[in-house]
C-alpha cells in the first residue's frame, strides 16, 4: 500500500460503552515494532514536521481531534482530519507529515513498522523532496 488511507476499524457497540480494536493481520498493512502516542498539545502548536525513508505508521484519534497534513514531495497535499476513535489513518513511508489542530484534551495513538532509528528521518523539507525524486526515478 503505497498511498495513505483512512482505515475503519471494528465498533463493537454496547450499552456499558463501545469497543475497537485493531490487528495486524486484519486491519494494519504491516507489522507492528513501535508504538507513541501524542498529547497535552498546546493550541496552536504542530508535531511532526518530518517524513520517514522506510518506516510506515498508523495513527488514530483515541480522543478528541486534530489534522494531519501530508505531502508526497511532488506537489500534492491532502489534510486528514481524525476525530474519531473507530478509524485511522495509514501513512505510508516518504510522505512528510504536520499534525495540527489539535482539540484540548486530544490524545494520538500511533504505531509504526519500525523502531526508532533517527537516521531514518527526513527532517529538511527540501532534502525530503529531493529524496523523493530520487525515490521515484
């Protein structure tokens, strides 16, 4: 899966409260080595500002809400607004990444196919669209 999609995840809906899960198998298109989660944002403040080389991830708004925009390098931008807990977003590797708009109390779950390694990040937007040229030739 090289492009970024939104992923419904199972609701399993009761009167004592809703449930969802995920499952690398059946609904994440890799295997799971990492996981974070993002919070107490101030407002008006961004994360990410990064891409990756090889490393995928998925993030999903376990509660209240925000925005991530996404570039490919190439001049085409898409803004994905999470704010619900029951899907999420896959964003595959070599797409650079801003999170913003983040409500109070917002908390970001994410897992990646990879674990940390900072050699692995683009962190220079202008060496990341020359990279992703590169990428593609």
């Amino acid at each position: 899966m090289n492009k970024p999609k939104i992923i419904q995840l199972p609701k399993i809906t009761d009167v004592r409260g809703n449930l969802s899960f995920f499952e690398t198998s059946n609904h994440i298109p890799f295997e799971i080595q990492r996981s974070y989660w993002i919070y107490d944002v101030p407002g008006g403040e961004m994360r990410g500002g990064h891409a990756y080389k090889k490393n995928c991830e998925f993030t999903i708004a376990l509660s209240g809400s925000f925005d991530i925009i996404l570039d490919n390098g190439k001049g085409n931008k898409q803004i994905f607004s999470l704010n619900r807990s029951y899907y999420g977003l896959y964003i595959p590797q070599l797409y650079w990444r801003q999170m913003c708009n983040f409500s109070t109390n917002a908390l970001a779950l994410i897992v990646a196919s990879t674990p940390y390694n900072e050699k692995d990040y683009l962190r220079d937007y202008d060496e990341f669209c020359e990279f992703s040229v590169k990428d593609t030739q």
